[in-house]
C-alpha cells in the first residue's frame, strides 16, 4: 500500500524565527526587496544584505569609479574627460577597495564599461545637485533612506537622476509567434522607472538630503538609468531606459510607498514573510531557505555558484538540441502529411504563409553588362529619380520571395466552438 503524504501550502506560511535587531529605518533596497517578496526582504534582514558575489563587489566598484570620475569633472569644470582618465581613475579604486574582490575577466569588463561612460556620459557641472548623496523621506512613520548616484537640476523645470547599472541592458520585444506568457521586458521607449528611482524622486520632492530638509520643486522629473557595459553607436551614449514623471505622479505614489513601509513594518511585528516566486527568486539572499520548494519555482534563484551555472548550462544545451531535432520531426510530419497539428487546450501548429523581399546584392547598370552592388545601384536610381525624373522600379532592385513557416498559434473562442460543435 502506498503512504500517504499530506498536502504542502504554499499560499499560507508560518511565521518566521524572529531577530534581535529590527531595522528602525529602512534602506530602498530592503523596501524594494518587500513590494516583490516579503520572505527575500527578512532573509535580506536576516543576512545584512547577503554575502558579497562577484557581480555586487563588480558593481560596486564600477560606482565608486564612477562616482571618483564625475568628481574630477566637475573639479575641473569639465562636461566630458576622456576614456584614459576614467580607467586610471578605475586603477586607483581598485587599489583601494581592499573590501571587494575583482577577478581579472570582471575587471577588465569594468574597464570596457568605464570607457563606455568616458565616450557617453556629458554632465553640466553647474547643474550638478546629487552625486553619491544620502537622501531620505518619513513615510507612515519611518524613515526610508537611499543614495543617489548623480542629478542635474533644471530650476523651475526638471530634476534629471541617474543610476548605474553594471547588468546588461535588457529590452526586446518578444517575437509574435512566442509564448504570449513569456516574460515580457519594457522596451526603452516604455520604461515606467523603477521603484528605486521614483522614490528617489519622491525622496528629493519632499524629503531629506544629507540629513537637512530639502524640496526639489519642478513640474518634472527624469529617471535615466544607464548600462555601461553596452554602447549605442546611433545615439553615441551608453544603453539606457528613461521615463519623465510628474511632480503630480509622484505625491499620487505616497499612498502606494506609504502602504509597502506599512505592511513591512507589520511583517517585523508579527514575524509573517510569506513567500512570493518570480523572476526576483534569482536575486534572493537566501534561496536555500525559501519556503517555496525548488522544483515549483521552476529551480529559480538554485543557480548560486559558477559550478551550479556549467551544470545548468550543460542541461540547457542538451534540452536545446532535444528541442531542435523534435521540432524538425514535427516539421516533417507536418510536411509530409499536410495537416495542422491540434494539440492542448486550444493551440495548434500551422504552416503560415510567410511573403517577403530582399534587396539584390548584384544588379546590372541600365544599358550596360556591368554589375554593381546593389545598395550602391538603388542609391544611383533614387539619385536618377531625383536628379531627371526617371521612374524607380522597385522590383528591379528587389528580389521578392513566398516561404511558408510552422507557427504556433492559439485558436480563437469561435475556432473552438466550431471544433467542439463538429465532435
């Protein structure tokens, strides 16, 4: 006979083992650790903010850097240097910084990224009001404090903040034929901010800076947060996502920053830390100790060590090339058979009818055998077009093309109507 096992809860947890010290004032990272999970926030507490990995030592140095580099321009009242000073600046924090341990691939990643901010980064010393300064703001009765990395202030019109980000910026749009559930990341254009920066904002509208009352009084507020380790040749400045808010956006979140401090305040009195998975499990100080087992997190935040990442990486790999030979079996089928493949609930595969067109990469001069690149041809044709008025014949330079493509799609509520109708 088979034994029972009983049933695991995973919307209701019992409390946690309590700590001597609660935090009186919260720092932004704690608080934004509890609007994602209340359970990453106390481990947060639990472990003073978790050991230090080679990626926080990595960026934490990148800030110090950084933070040494905009000193030095706006000492010498400079709006730009150049990438040699910003790596000399970067030799000299890394002597210093005896707490952080850098590897020799990480540095000279950084060193990459500092040249990125040296090319990309132009300042307005005479604007400059934040760099690497402590700010603070009372909300339901405590204290939230933060550090702002840099801010220029336009008066009367805009506060610009700024945070460093030593990640790879991360904002494509997801394929249409993809899974509709997943994860969906904002393109630049529809960054909304972060939590971090728009209470930073909130904090210099109507807080504290270094301890002293300050109000930052414009109609706007521009978050800007950079990723150095990338380089937009286009716009000739580092990746970034930026969003603009109201001064109006900003007092309608007090209600929303009031509430998190709240309910975070009650969680240290009753010592409930209910666990929440998601994307934020790969950033936890402790997932070893998350209630949530691994397997129903779909084995987020087990990644903890570079040997945990070679195995992972070595089942991907596997999985991927499984994945590749299975899909070109159903591909066949699909071929050879002719048929749609109905599969799920409501999904099935279907061969879609793909039209396109590709500029020819050879096309010959009108009257003549000689060929030129095709580029170079449109450009002579439009320039004939422009110059005397000979008609352009597009498809003279375009070679057009009818594939078809095996697509996933789901069925419409009509589609599956009609199928349950005919069974």
């Amino acid at each position: 006979m088979t034994e029972a096992i009983d049933p695991i809860d995973l919307r209701t947890f019992p409390p946690v083992t309590p700590l001597s010290v609660v935090p009186e004032a919260y720092r932004q990272t704690l608080l934004s650790k509890s609007t994602e999970c209340l359970r990453s926030a106390y481990l947060y507490t639990k472990y003073s903010g978790g050991p230090i990995t080679h990626p926080l030592a990595g960026g934490t140095l990148l800030h110090r850097a950084i933070e040494r580099y905009i000193q030095w321009l706006l000492d010498n009242e400079e709006p730009y240097g150049n990438p040699e000073t910003a790596k000399d600046i970067l030799n000299e924090v890394l002597v210093e910084s005896t707490d952080l341990t850098v590897s020799p691939d990480r540095f000279d990643s950084l060193r990459g990224m500092m040249h990125h901010v040296a090319e990309g980064l132009v300042i307005d010393p005479e604007k400059a009001v934040f760099l690497e300064t402590p700010v603070s703001v009372e909300l339901a009765g405590r204290t939230v404090t933060g550090t702002i990395d840099y801010g220029e202030l336009d008066p009367g019109k805009l506060l610009s903040l700024d945070d460093w980000k030593s990640a790879f910026y991360n904002a494509l749009r997801r394929p249409p034929e993809e899974d509709e559930d997943d994860e969906y990341v904002p393109t630049k254009e529809e960054w909304p901010g972060t939590f971090q920066l728009v209470l930073y904002a909130y904090a210099a509208a109507t807080g504290e800076i270094n301890g002293a009352p300050f109000n930052i009084d414009v109609p706007e507020y521009r978050l800007r947060q950079y990723h150095p380790r990338q380089f937009w040749e286009d716009e000739g400045t580092m990746a970034y996502r930026e969003a603009t808010v109201t001064r109006e956006t900003l007092l309608d979140w007090r209600l929303y920053l009031e509430a998190q401090v709240t309910k975070l305040a009650k969680a240290f009195e009753t010592w409930e830390f209910p666990a929440v998975m998601g994307s934020h499990c790969d950033y936890c100080p402790s997932s070893a100790e998350c209630p949530i087992p691994p397997i129903v997190r779909n084995f987020r935040g087990e990644i903890r060590t570079p040997e945990d990442a070679a195995r992972a990486a070595i089942l991907w790999e596997r999985s991927s090339l499984f994945r590749k030979e299975l899909w070109e079996a159903l591909k066949g089928y699909a071929k050879a058979t002719g048929r749609r493949i109905r599969y799920g609930k409501d999904l099935e595969l279907y061969w879609k009818t793909i039209k396109s067109e590709k500029l020819k990469d050879r096309v010959a001069i009108p009257g003549s055998t000689k060929k030129i690149k095709g580029r170079e041809a449109l450009r002579d044709a439009v320039r004939r077009t422009e110059d005397i008025g000979i008609p352009l014949d597009w498809d003279y330079h375009f070679t057009k093309s009818v594939s078809t493509r095996l697509t996933r799609r789901k069925l419409t509520p009509a589609e599956l109507t009609e199928e349950r109708g005919s069974e």
